[in-house]
C-alpha cells in the first residue's frame, strides 16, 4: 500500500501562480478531511480575491505565447501528462479515496477514466482545423480557422477530482488557451498533485493557475468581472451554474455548463433482467452514488418490478460498507455530514408516504459520513426523490404499465443529463431515444462515460460538451476569413 504520509507530503499546499506555489495574500488557510476517519489529512492556503487576480494576471500574460506555441509541443505535453499520471496511479488514487471516500478500486478506474482525457485531447490537439471554400455568388475563397478563445476559469467538482480537472484541463490545453482552475474545497489535493504532474510534463509557467480556498465567490466573482477572461466551464449544481451564468453575461463569457441531474433507469418487460440489475448497479453505485450521472429513479414494468427489486436489492445488500482504504470495502462514506443528512432526509420523506425499505435505509457508523446502501419500493410519485437529486446510495423504484408512461414519467423533470434504457428490442432504442430529453442515454448498459464521446446535458443539466471532438470546440472560437480576388 502506498506510504499514505509520504505522498501527503508530495502534494503542494500553496496556490499555483506562474508556475510558483505561493502563499495566500492574507496568509489564510483550511483543512481538508477523510470522510471515512472524520480526521484531518492536510492544510492548505485559501485563496481570495487578491490570490484570483495574480492568477488571472499570469494567465492573461502566457495566453499569446502559449496560443503560438505549436500543437504539435501542446500535444507531447499532454502525452507526457498522460504518462505520469499513469506511472503515479497508486498515488493518486490513495489520494482521491482519502479526501472523497470512494474505495480504492473505483479511485483506481478514475486514474484510467481521467488519463484518457490526456490521452485523446493529445492526439486532438493537432486536428484542429477550419475549411475552405468558395462564395456562390462571385466564387472568391471563403476561409474558417479556430483559435483559442483565450483565458479560462475552469471549476471543478469534489465527486471527481482527477478525471473533472482533466477533463477541463486537456482540451483548454490542446486549443491553446491558458486557465486559472479552482478545484473544490473538499477535495483539492488530487488537484494540487495533477497540476505539479502538469508542471513536471513540461507545461510552461502560467498556462496552468490553480487557486482553491474556503470561498468560491471571493474566487469566481472578481474573475468573471474582469474582461481579460474569455470562457468559464463549470462542473457543479444547477443553482450554482445559474448564478454563474448571470455573472458571464456581464462579459459575455463562452461558457460550458455541466450541471445536475436526475437520471431515470428505464427497466422495460422484455429487459434482461439480470443484465439491468448489473446495469443498475453500475449506474447507481458507482462512486457511492454521488455522480451527476447517476440512476436517480428507477421505473420498472409492473410485470417485472417485484423480479428486479429482489435482485437488485439482494445485490445491493452484499455491499460493504467501510473505509475505502481497507480490503474488501465496496461502499464508502459520502462526502461530509451535510450530504448524509440529506439522503437521511430524503429516505425519512419518502418512508413516511408510504414507501417501503428493502434493504438499507439507515446510517452506517459515525466513524465516518457513512449511509447504508438502500434500496426503496411502492415508492409514490410525490416523493422528494422523484423530483430531486439524491447524491447518494440510495435507489428508489417505481412503475409503469406502457411505454408512454415510462417516458412521461422519465420527463418529468427539469434536468437532462443521463438516462438508461433496458430492452431486448432494437427498435425501442430509438424510439425511446427519440422521446428521452436526455443529453445522455445507455442503452443495456449503466455506466457510459468516455473521454471520446461528448458529455453534455439539456435543459437544467447544462450547455456544451466536454471529450469528444466536440469537446475541444468549446475552448476555439470561429474566425471566418473573406478573400476577394483581385
């Protein structure tokens, strides 16, 4: 097992500010916590306003040379990234379990997860690319280029500390843009660790500028006012992406959204049935169920309901609940006491109109942040955990009669990121992906996420792509040249 001090001690603690990790302006700091231990891990420099702006400042000041470097060096850069990443895997992968929880096994499938986005942003740096054409009218040359769109903010989420960074981090890399990255307070040491693995692949100073502290707005707000910045992508909750997004409007900022969800597990009467109760467990339990992604209501056929929730909680109940250190632990702690009150009171709400506990249902030791993995039945529509986010280990089941009603029920919310569909029908795929208002569907399969497919939600999930080819447009804008011949 990896020397938990030892790599504690490798990881910055200061705020990376042109290729320098610096004190904080005021000289304040906070602390980071093992969910499962309760205890404190590491201190680290909180950032304000003043600490934002340096960070802007060295960004704005590498932004024309680095957009002039060629995208061949961008692209070696990343590779290089991708290599170390892969080479420090057990380092950050004990990192990643220490501050958010998630059993090492799973902190292991984020470090590949997250590579990739290293990886395919390095072989897509070098494809940027315009067209050429000519004018119908007078047949003169008509000529598109992408460049960088400049300066970025890029915040991130604590659910996936490496694979939210590098997902932001790669692409804005490849376009050539430079970026001030605010990680989350929770969980910022993976981050810490991926921008010095940035630095020791050879990113020149100030490409990369990463400020976390105790206050995001004292962060967010001086830096989206300044009009040096140029694009702000963020990760997070719809009520924090809807305030952000009336901040940009001021600079009228490019802005990519990845926001929340409340992703429907659609099981219909010829599904496997088996194959969904794997599929659920993926959708739902991976990274404890705190993912934007995942399986938030689950609707079952009527004819197959009491079939799926027997598996599917018997699968559950073979979890192990514990420190995601130790062997064997296949559930670990939610993030902090906050999110654990609320799964709590979410489970109450529902329990008290009428729903029934298969499984679960309780919290876990309070050694940690632990809840019990739950699985809920004859759960009504007028339950909270129809209509919101869980965030948690915690699986509620309904039902359906038709194929009209599964899809009005999938609808019935005011997000569209994730959705997954189980049937043995080819032809229902698409039907239902037609009616599904969903940026996201798996089809027979609970976990989807790729770095080379686009990511990206509708409605209050959010605007944009991130991986993909789609991803690295987001950090270009489009100039359009007009020849006229002589």
């Amino acid at each position: 097992m990896t020397d938990i001090q030892a790599l504690l001690a490798k990881v910055p603690t200061g705020l990376l500010i042109d290729g320098e990790w610096v004190a904080a302006t005021s000289g304040e700091t906070y602390t980071v916590e093992n969910p499962a231990t309760r205890e404190t891990i590491a201190e680290l420099q909180s950032a304000g306003s003043e600490d934002a702006m340096r960070a802007l400042d060295a960004a704005c000041a590498a932004q024309k040379s680095w957009a002039a470097t060629p995208a061949r060096e961008r692209s070696e850069i990343l590779r290089r990234a991708f290599e170390l990443v892969q080479e420090r895997k057990e380092e950050f992968a004990t990192l990643m379990t220490l501050e958010m929880g998630k059993p090492l096994a799973e902190a292991r499938g984020e470090v590949a997860y997250g590579g990739e986005f290293l990886r395919w942003f390095a072989e897509e740096a070098v494809r940027i690319g315009g067209r050429f054409g000519t004018s119908p009218e007078t047949g003169f040359p008509m000529i598109t280029r992408r460049k960088p769109v400049g300066p970025c903010l890029l915040i991130t989420p604590w659910n996936f500390p490496l694979a939210m960074a590098t997902r932001k981090v790669a692409p804005a890399v490849a376009a050539g843009c430079t970026m001030v990255l605010k990680s989350a307070r929770l969980t910022p040491l993976t981050a810490q660790y991926f921008a010095q693995t940035m630095l020791d692949a050879g990113l020149p100073a100030g490409v990369l500028n990463v400020v976390s502290g105790t206050s995001a707005s004292a962060i967010s707000n001086p830096l989206m006012a300044d009009p040096r910045l140029r694009k702000v992508s963020f990760t997070g909750s719809t009520p924090v992406g809807q305030k952000l997004l009336e901040a940009a409007a001021g600079q009228v900022l490019r802005t990519s959204m990845e926001l929340g969800g409340n992703a429907p597990f659609i099981v219909f009467e010829d599904a496997d049935i088996d194959k969904a109760v794997k599929g659920a467990m993926g959708a739902k339990m991976r990274n404890i169920g705190e993912a934007c992604t995942a399986a938030n209501r689950f609707l079952v056929h009527s004819s197959v309901a009491a079939e799926f929730a027997e598996k599917f909680a018997a699968a559950i109940g073979e979890l192990k609940l514990g420190n995601g250190l130790d062997d064997g632990v296949t559930c670990g702690p939610l993030v902090e006491e906050a999110a654990v009150e609320n799964v709590s009171a979410l489970v109450d709400d529902a329990v008290s109109r009428g729903a029934r506990v298969l499984v679960g249902g309780r919290r876990g030791p309070d050694t940690g942040h632990f809840y019990e993995p739950t699985v809920l039945v004859d759960v009504p529509r007028e339950a909270r955990v129809f209509k919101e986010e869980i965030f948690g280990p915690v699986a509620p089941i309904f039902t359906f009669e038709t194929e009209e009603e599964a899809l009005e029920l999938a609808n019935d919310t005011e997000f569209g990121l994730a959705s997954y569909v189980f049937t043995e029908e080819p032809a229902r795929m698409y039907r239902v992906s037609d009616g599904l208002e969903f940026g996201l569907m798996g089809f027979n399969s609970g976990v989807i996420s790729n770095a080379a497919a686009p990511f990206g939600g509708v409605k209050h999930s959010g605007m944009g792509r991130e991986g993909g080819f789609e991803g690295i447009e987001e950090y270009t804008s489009l100039q359009y040249i007009g020849v006229e011949q002589p």
